[in-house]
C-alpha cells in the first residue's frame, strides 16, 4: 500500500477554511462557556440560596452525565419541534458552550474554594461588600490557579469541536470528509485533518503558557 496525498494538497485551501470555522467556532464557545462557568461556579458556593443552587447543580449533573452529541443532536434535531429554529453554527456554539460550561464551573468553584477565607474576610471588615470582595480581591488571586485546568478544557474543547461537523458545519472535520467523498482517500485525509487538530491544540497551549507566565512575573 502506498499513500497518496495528492487530493490533501489539492484540497488544503477547503482544509485551512474549514480550521477557521473551527477556530472561530471554539473561540465563541470558549467565552460563552467562561461566562457560564463563572456564573454557575459562584452561585455553587452559596448553597443557602437553594433554588439558585439546586438549579446550577442540576445544571452541571445533567450536562455531565449526559453525551456531548446528543445535547447538541436535542439542539439541532430538537427544538425544530417546538418551532425553535436555530442555525447550525449557533448549535454547535451553544451546544459546545454549555458542556464546557459544566467543566468551566467546576475549575471556578475550585480555585475560589482554595483561596483562604481570611481574604474575604478582610475585604469585608474594609466595607466591601461581598460582590466588591469576589471581583476584586478573591477571583484575581483564584484565576492564577484556574490557568492550568482551564488549559486542559480549552484542548478538550478544541477537540470536541470535531462533532459539529454532525450539524452540517464546515468545520475542518466535514471539509475532510468532503475530500474523502470524492478522492476515496480517507487515511492520508484523516492524517491531514489530526495534524490540523494538532496544530491547534498546540497552539492553544503555547498561549496559555505565554499568559501563565506573564501572569507568573507580574504577581512576583
């Protein structure tokens, strides 16, 4: 057996297209599921407020016991039912958005968790109040620790990313298969698209690495 990579060459501008719907649809995905992890994270901290924290529970149970691709299948497949139309493109965000979202509140609720009480204390007694406290005093100091693990979410997103080509999105994923349609030629494609993939997981690591270390010289 030979390889031949000729239809990869042939179809690397639909490849490189396809890396930016990938890139772009995992930077969206990647703030919504910051915000959403930053909300749920805080508020499953404060168990008094039963509803607010029953429902974040909820939320993260369910998401997490729950498949990547059927919560964006109910999205996709689901909501048409109810006369919900939703592009495809904002599907794969949401649907992306909310898994990691999950994932996302758990690193939250962690580092807050391991700052020492005694900073939330103090910026109380100097009248803060608790809202004035946790932005600026207590997540500054928490997202130092949130760095490493929301590094490793921000890979397993990337790669999750692949499953959005099930909703018909030209991702790097769907312009492979594409390619494979046509040229029959699905190992050298698929080693195409995971040297992609790689690329890109790499990449979001040296920045990450770059802002920990920043980060790192700034603090000392």
């Amino acid at each position: 057996m030979t390889l031949d990579f000729a239809p990869v060459l042939e179809g690397l501008p639909e490849l490189l297209k396809g890396a930016v719907v990938t890139i772009e649809v995992t930077a969206a995905a990647f703030v919504l599921s910051g915000v959403l992890g930053l909300l749920v994270g805080i508020i499953r901290l404060n168990p008094a407020r039963r509803f607010l924290y029953g429902l974040a529970t909820g939320y993260v149970a369910f998401i997490r016991g729950t498949p990547l691709l059927v919560q964006l299948f109910l999205l996709f497949f689901g909501l048409p039912q109810f006369g919900i139309l939703l592009p495809a493109i904002l599907c794969g965000v949401i649907g992306l958005g909310i898994y990691s979202g999950s994932y996302v509140s758990e690193v939250v609720r962690g580092a807050i968790q391991s700052i020492d009480r005694g900073q939330m204390e103090a910026a109380r007694s100097l009248g803060m109040s608790y809202r004035e406290a946790m932005w600026e005093v207590v997540l500054p100091q928490a997202f130092r620790r949130m760095l490493p693990p929301l590094g490793n979410e921000t890979i397993a997103l990337i790669k999750n990313s692949a499953l959005v080509s099930l909703l018909t999105i030209d991702d790097v994923m769907r312009e492979g298969q594409r390619i494979i349609s046509t040229s029959f030629r699905a190992l050298e494609v698929y080693l195409a698209v995971a040297l992609i993939y790689f690329i890109l997981t790499n990449a979001a690591t040296w920045i990450l690495r770059q802002i920990e270390k920043r980060m790192t010289v700034e603090r000392g």
